[in-house]
C-alpha cells in the first residue's frame, strides 16, 4: 500500500491509499478516483513540503529547557556537596596539602581566585570549577 497526498482541480486537499502507484495511475486515468469534497475526478498528488531536518538547531533553547539544564546543574551541586568538605578560602593550601600527602586524601571544595585555580592546575593538582548555578546567585 502506499498512501498518497492528493489535490483536486479546485485545490482541495487529501489523503488516499493505493495498492501501487500504477495503481494510482490507473485509477486516476479511469477517473475512480475522486475529490471527498467537490467529487471531481481530476485529482493529482499534491507537493508535499519537505519534512524538516532535525540536524543543528540554531534557534536558541526554550525557557523550558533551560530550566532543565539549571535543575540538572543544582542536582549535580548538590551531589559534589554530599560529597566533599567545604574549606572554604583554604582551599589551594589544603589542596596542595592533599596532593602532597601532608593532609588526609579526601574531596574537598571551596573558593580559589583565578589565578590560584591556574596555579594549582601548573602543580598537576586536577580540580575542577564548580558552575554557579543562576538561581543561587539571587
Ligand atoms: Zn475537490
């Protein structure tokens, strides 16, 4: 079977079924097929619009994914919270206390400028930066 978007000459439009489409071809030229609307049998197939891609998508995310995004990102802030110790401003001294084996090996978070974040990188010390989440700024 295959189904077929069909016109009439006065531009209603339709659907209908065919075994084949010389079995379309056939029924048109017999005209057995007609319009369910104004009965005409001069139908032909209508130009069906493209169906869109679903490729890169340029329009910018929805509200309503965004906000998923920002759920998904305070689950995960609250799963590193569970999980670590906050040190606060301690944090690059016991970060390198741990890397060095002078303080317990445990997570730790807490607050690092810049520039003390890029200096421990440069040790080989891996730590990773935390998004802020949009909500938790107001
Ligand atoms: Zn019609």
């Amino acid at each position: 079977m295959i189904k077929y978007a069909l016109k009439c000459s006065q531009g209603h439009e339709f659907d209908s079924w065919f075994a084949s489409a010389a079995s379309f071809d056939e029924q048109v030229a017999r005209a057995q097929v007609s319009c369910p609307v104004c009965a005409s049998p001069q139908v032909a197939k209508a130009i069906m619009a493209p169906a869109l891609a679903h490729g890169d998508r340029i329009e910018a995310p929805s509200a309503e994914e965004r906000a998923r995004d920002r759920a998904a990102l305070r689950a995960l802030r609250h799963y590193v919270m569970g999980l670590t110790e906050d040190v606060g401003t301690r944090f690059p001294d016991e970060a390198r206390k741990i890397a060095e084996g002078a303080s317990e090996e445990r997570p730790i978070r807490g607050q690092a400028t810049r520039e003390e974040a890029k200096a421990l990188l440069d040790e080989g010390i891996s730590i990773l930066p935390l998004p802020l989440v949009p909500d938790d700024l107001n």
